[in-house]
C-alpha cells in the first residue's frame, strides 16, 4: 500500500490533448510550493475521454477519487485542499475507486465503476489496466497479476493444452473477422516449419476507432503477455507488432516495454527458466490502410508495396517471410491473459453462444459521452447509446449507428434492440469491425455519410484486383452526382449492381467490404437517395451543394457581425438594417453561422 | 521542386550516415525511408536512388514503396506544418469546412507547400481525438473543437510567431474589439 498519497494524471493522447502536460506541470508546482510529499504519476486513458484531464488522488487508508476536466489554473488548488484539508472539490469530482474510509460529508461520491451511467454496463477485462497502472514502468503491471498467465502457462502446461484452453474460451479475433482465435493457433502450431512467428496487427486504420491506441498506451504489457502465450502455444520464438505509425506514443510505450520485459526475463531466452525463447520487434507501419488486411501487413514487414495476396494459403501455413505464422489483433491478445487468469469457462460464461466476452467500442459522433467502453458481447445497440453513452445532446433524435467504420454499416432507428455480436451485426449487413460506434442524428445526411466512407475506401483500394479499383471509383462518381444534385433515377439500381458485384469478385475483405456503407444506406434509407435525386434535397442539411444559406429578416438585428466574418464579402447590409447574403458569391464556409448571435442565418435546401 | 543551394551535399550527407546505422536487407527499406524522411522532412528523388544503391535494388522499388505509403512525401514539408482531420467524427462535425478554411487562408490546396515553404496542409484519418472533433494538429499540437473563425486565429498566432506580428498588424486592426478578446480568451 502506499504510504504517500498518490496524484495521477491520465496522460494519453486524448488526454495530453485535453491539456494533460499543462496540468501535470501545475500539480508539480503546487506540491513544490506548499512543500507537500506526494507521488505523482501517470496512466493510460481510462475511457472518459469526454471527462479528460482526468487528475486522481489518493490518500493512504482512502478511496481513489476521480477528477474530471480539471484545468491547469484550478489543479493546484485542487489537489493541495484534497491533500493538506481533506476536501474534496465538487466542481470536478466524479466518483471514488476502490475501498477505505471518507469523511461522511462525502458518502454521497458515487462509486466510479458500479454508480457511473458510462461504467455500469461495462464490464473491463481487457481495459481492466487502463487507468490504474503507469504503462511505462513494468512492476505496476506485475503487481496487478501482470504476466502471471504467462508463468502459468510455460511452468504447467503443454503447448496443445493451451491451445485447447483458447479454443475452450471460444475467444474470436477482435480485428473484425472474428475468426477464432484457438483455431488459428491449431493451425499455425500444426503447420510444418522449422521457424515460426506471431505477428500483433496493431495497424487500427479505421477512421474513428481508437480501442487498440488505448490499450497499447495504458497497458503494453498485456499484448506482450498475450503474445509470448502464443509463442509458447504455436511453438514461435519470434514475434513482430505492426503498429500504426501515427501512434508515436503506443510505438514508445510498447518499444520501453518490450525492453522492460526483457530485463525481467519475460522475453528473451529461456523465459522464467524454462526451455522457451521469445524476442519481440516493433514495426511502424507507414500509412497505408490496406495494410491492416494480414496478407498485405505482412508484405510490409517484408519491406515490400503492403498488397494482399490470394487466401489460401493462409498465414498460418505459409506467412511471413514464407513462414508459418499466427497473426492476431492487439484487443485479440490483451484478452489472452484473462484466459487464463479467469479460466476460459469464467471467460465463456460472459457474451452470447457464438460471440464469448467482451468487446472495446469508441464511441464517437452526436453522443452525450464519449469514449472508450468495454461492454459483454450481446448488450443491445440501445443500451450503448442510452445507457453508457447518455444519449444524443440536447433534444437531438436518434437516427443511426455506424458500425465497424468503412467495411461496416449504418443501423436504423428501428433494429436500436439488436444485440451486438459478430453475427447479428453481420445479417444487419453491418459488421463488427474493429468497434467503431458513431452515432447519428437527424442532422446526419446518410448519403453523405455513404460518400465520405466511400472516399476513403476508394482512396485506400491498393489497385492490384480491377473490380476494386474501378468499381469502387465508378460507384463514388455516382454517389458525387447524387450530393451534388445530379443524380439521375437509374442511379439506386446502378449502385446496387455495382456494390453486389465488387463485393462478391474483389480480391482482399477491402475490396469485399467496401460497399456496406452504400449498400445498407441504401437498404435502410433509400428514400434519402430518392430525395437527393428527385427533388435535389437533402433533407438534413449537409451537402452543401444543395443548400443556401439565406438570412431571415425578422431575426436580424443588423450587427455586421457576419459581413465582416465573411471571407468573400458576399454579405451586404447596413447597420441596425437586415442584411442580405449573395448566393452567387457565397462559398458556404459558414463563418456567418458561427457568428451569428441571433441565429437568423438558415440553410435552407 | 527544384533542390536549394547547398541542399544535395545535405541529402547526401544525411542519407549516407542513416544507411550505414542498417544492413542491406530489403526489410530495412521503410525503416530507412522513415529514418530519412525524419531527417530530411522528405524523401527526395536523390535520396531514393542513394537508397537503393546502398540496398542494392532497383530505385523503382524504393518509388515503389515511397509512392505507396501515405506517410511518405515527395515534397519538402512547410515549417509549420498544418495537418487536418478527416476522420469519420471529424468529417460529420464540419472537418472539410475546417479544411477548405485552410485551403483558402493558405491559397493551396490539400497535400500542397506554399511556396515559401512556410506552411504545408495535409489530411490525416483519425488522430483519436474524436471527443473534441474537429482536429487539427498543428506542429505535433493537437487543437480540438475548431471552427472557421478559429483557423483565422490559429494562422495569426502562426504568423505572429514568425515576423513579430509586423505584416499582420493591418489584417488584425480590421477585426472588432470583441473579437480580439475573444481570441485573447482562447489561449
Ligand atoms: C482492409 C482491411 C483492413 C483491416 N484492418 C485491420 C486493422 O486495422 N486491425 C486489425 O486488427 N485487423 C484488421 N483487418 C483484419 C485482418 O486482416 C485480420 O483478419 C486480423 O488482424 C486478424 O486478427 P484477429 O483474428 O485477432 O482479429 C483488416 C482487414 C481488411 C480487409
Ligand atoms: S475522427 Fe478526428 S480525431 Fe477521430
């Protein structure tokens, strides 16, 4: 137990976004200054990301408690009459962490995980680190069981019986196949070779999903752990992470680990005594997200254009430099350890029939609250945006949740009660994904939204298979006409042809997934297309082509506040006089908007 | 874009030191052009064909890679160096208004230098920051929540920076007094 109190200060990317440098240095000059005697460290993202600069305390013989938007100016006050007076601040207090006593002033603090609407239907078994350990210093996550499954494992059981435990625990890969996870260690133990390697795709292209960053910079550890089990399983001694490059920090923490571990001899030779060896590289990936699809990440590691290649054979049998080789997620290998901590009935008991434990979403887009939940596979898409997300802001109406980023869906209003596991989502003509949620209200234009994922798709396509890289074109020029007011009515059938045929001829799950976002759009809000096309409308006010921005004399007050906002002087009026905007000159910036204190600016479409 | 002065001994100065920290096996290539880039702020044709002389490959396998991987540039970066989320939470909050602000302010466009070589504009998907979308990341600094009227803001900040405020002085005038406190509030 700690003797001194301890200050933490949630320091990943969102929150040194947030301002995390700026408030860990006003925490150091607070406790200089009053000459206090505390230690002060720092964790990864607890998943409260709307909450960040997260700042905790906790005093010996006291619960933890959480501190939520904490600003540099404010911290040092903070945290001196939490240490020195025992008062605890209700402007930023969020909820209390674990046991001990409070003065009773302050029972009424809500229990961080089981009381706070975001953790209550969570359940944290691969983000159980996240938040409670620093990730750069290696005896914080050995004393929380860290690297215990590992020992478990090499000092107890035969390779086959732990391959046997996975397959028991019915873990399916998290990096949005779902293919599972025993199996494919079967596979690649099987396979004949004399040289075999374990490859983490830590790759996470998907536009808007930040899980695996999470986990990589909260607990490191833990993907080393998973990974090393299934070294020892599948009979590798060598292993390669493949991370995203725009992750310096996940790169760094996961480069100190690995060199950490090593020094405890949890990598390297003769691990923990035993005839075992295991080495660990990291490899920054350079931007490219069809390297995220295994064939092609594994070109990249090679050096070489990251291009899929046909399917069979599989990596199992003849991956990395020709090897066998069992490649995993990084959500995939964090849940290797509680496998075997918990057990992999403990670990089946928990999810569906055919989709076992728990599933990291990021949860972005018109939502209350957002960040990174943990919840058991089979929880209801109602009960992620309602319950732990908080809803939409405002009066805002729900209209939509996409799943699974570009290779994913948009799910209507009316299936809200879909449990979300891997096949549900997928006869929903979404797909698990990697576990991006956006969710949506009326203010999102589907057919936009359609377009954007497309873009980026099309953008990505690697060009080796034809129906890829010119359908995916073809079907984008089509989507560009609809927004822009173009459309033509043979255009829905034209984009259902071409979205069937991509899916079903195109060589990687790029090319095979690419035109979900269209095609469920398309399913669940074809009246939106016909809109677009029909009347040149779009309902919900975003495409800019088919929109004005008008201003409405009653509600203007004549403050010029807009025309000198305007970028290209195309508002006219005089002062205290209603003012007028010229369509024709107006670029739709929406400077005037933003300016605008009596909202008299309308779109108007 | 043509080479400055002096700039060719500096390439091949640079690339030669980063090439002899590897051996020549083709794995090493992205870390090499990563090195390099880092070194550099790009990859210029120069310092590819040096590359593959010292791996022994052909200097179309290393354009090859070079061309493929968004991460790689071909054009020297701006000294201030303006990248723009377009990830999915950005790009339903207004990302493309935030970038056609840019776009505008900076008369280039998406992927371009202006031609001074003071300011480059870049998409990125995701910085997983998507709490405080709209992002931008300036220089490494991750700026959230913003809005055209902030873009103004962040390039006089920018421009400040650079002349002591000099050139700005008659564009800043223009604004109202409320505005210039509002900005003053901002930081
Ligand atoms: C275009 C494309 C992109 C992918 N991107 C990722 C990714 O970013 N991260 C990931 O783990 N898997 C990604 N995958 C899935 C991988 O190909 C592979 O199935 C997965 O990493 C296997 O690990 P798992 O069984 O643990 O899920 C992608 C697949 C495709 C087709
Ligand atoms: S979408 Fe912009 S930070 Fe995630």
């Amino acid at each position: 137990m700690t003797a001194k109190p301890k200050i933490i200060v949630g320091l990943g990317t969102c929150g040194i976004a947030a301002g995390g440098q700026d408030v860990y240095q006003a925490i150091e000059k607070a406790l200089a200054e009053n000459n206090i005697d505390a230690e002060l460290t720092q964790t990864g993202c607890i998943g409260a990301c709307e909450n960040e600069v997260l700042v905790d305390i906790q005093k010996p013989g006291q619960p933890r408690i959480t501190y939520g938007k904490v600003p540099p100016e404010e911290v040092g006050n903070v945290v001196t009459e939490h240490i020195v007076k025992d008062q605890i601040s209700r402007d930023f207090v969020l909820g209390k962490i674990g046991e001990g006593d409070l003065p009773a002033e302050y029972e009424d603090i809500p229990v961080f995980f089981e009381e706070l609407p975001f953790y209550q239907k969570q359940n944290r078994l691969c983000l159980r680190n996240c938040g409670f350990i620093n990730p750069e210093i290696i005896d914080e996550y050995v004393a929380r069981e860290g690297y215990e499954a590992l020992k478990k494992v090499i000092t107890t059981m035969k390779p086959e019986e732990v391959v046997e435990e996975v397959k028991k625990s019915g873990l399916r890969g998290r990096g949005g196949g779902g293919f599972p996870s025993g199996l494919k260690w079967e596979f690649t133990m099987k396979a004949e070779g004399d040289k075999k390697y374990i490859v983490c795709n830590a790759d996470e292209g998907d536009p808007g999903a930040f899980m695996d960053r999470s986990i990589l910079e909260g607990d490191p550890h833990s993907v080393l752990e998973g990974m090393a089990i299934a070294g020892y399983a599948v009979g590798a001694d060598e292993g390669y992470i493949y991370c995203r490059a725009e992750y310096p920090l996940a790169v760094k923490r996961l480069k100190l680990a690995i060199e950490q571990a090593k020094e405890k001899n949890f990598l390297g030779n003769n691990i923990l005594g035993a005839d075992f060896n295991f080495d660990l590289k990291v490899k920054e990936g350079a931007g490219a997200f069809v390297c995220g699809e295994e064939t092609a990440l594994l070109m990249s590691i090679e050096g070489k254009r990251g291009m899929p290649r046909p399917r069979p054979p599989f990596p199992a049998q003849k991956g990395l430099f020709d090897k066998p080789t069992c490649l995993n997620n990084v959500e995939t290998f964090g849940n290797v350890p509680v496998v075997f901590l918990k057990g992999a009935d403990y670990f089946a008991s928990i999810g569906t029939e055919g989709s076992k434990g728990t599933k990291v979403f990021a949860l972005t887009g018109s939502i209350n609250r957002t960040g990174l939940a943990e919840v058991p596979m089979g929880i209801t898409i109602q009960e992620v945006v309602y319950d732990i997300a908080g809803g939409l802001p405002g009066d805002g109406e729900f209209k939509a949740v996409q799943v699974g980023g570009p290779s994913g869906g948009c799910i209507p209003k009316d299936l809200l009660h879909l449990p979300i596991d891997y096949d549900s989502l997928t006869d929903a003509g979404a797909m698990m994904g990697s576990g991006g949620l956006v969710i949506m209200g009326l203010d999102t234009c589907m057919v936009d939204i359609a377009r954007y994922f497309l873009t980026f798709t099309q953008s990505e396509s690697c060009g080796k298979c034809t129906p890829c890289r010119e359908g995916t074109k073809r079907m984008l020029e089509i989507l560009q006409r609809i927004t822009t007011g173009e459309g033509e009515p043979e255009d829905i059938e034209k984009l259902k042809t071409l979205g069937d045929a991509i899916s079903s001829t195109s060589l990687c799950g790029l090319g095979q997934t690419a035109p979900n976002p269209v095609l469920t759009t398309l399913r669940y809000f074809q009246d939106e297309y016909e809109k677009h096309i029909f009347d040149k409308r779009c309902p919900a006010g975003i495409c800019v082509d088919l929109l004005i921005y008008a201003i409405d004399p009653e509600l203007c007050d004549g403050c010029r506040r807009c025309v000198k906002a305007c970028p290209v002087d195309a508002i006219s009026g005089e002062k205290k006089e209603p003012h007028v905007i010229d369509t024709e000159a107006c670029i739709k910036c929406g400077a005037c908007l933003e300016k605008c204190k009596e909202e008299a600016i309308k779109l108007q479409s | 874009m043509e080479l400055l002065e002096g700039e060719r001994e500096e390439i091949l100065n640079k690339v030669n030191e980063i090439v002899k920290g590897y051996d020549d096996n083709r794995e090493n290539l992205i870390p090499i052009l990563q090195k390099v880039q880092m070194g550099i702020g790009y990859l210029p044709l120069l310092a590819q064909e040096k590359i593959a002389e010292a791996l022994n490959i052909p200097p179309v396998d290393v354009y090859g890679l070079a061309t493929f991987y968004n991460q790689f540039r071909l054009n020297p970066p701006g000294k201030h160096q303006v990248q723009v989320c377009m990830g999915t939470a950005c790009h339903m909050i207004g990302g493309q208004i935030i970038m056609d602000s840019f776009e505008r302010r900076l008369e280039i466009e998406e992927g371009e230098t202006t031609s001074d070589r003071e300011f480059s504009l870049e998409r990125v998907a995701c910085v997983g920051c998507c709490a405080i979308a709209p992002v931008v990341v300036i220089n490494d600094f991750v700026e959230g929540k913003v809005s055209p009227l902030r873009v103004d803001g962040i390039m006089l900040q920018l421009q400040e920076g650079k002349e002591d405020s000099n050139s700005l002085e008659g564009e800043a005038e223009d604004k109202s007094p409320e505005e210039k406190n509002e900005r003053g509030n901002q930081e």
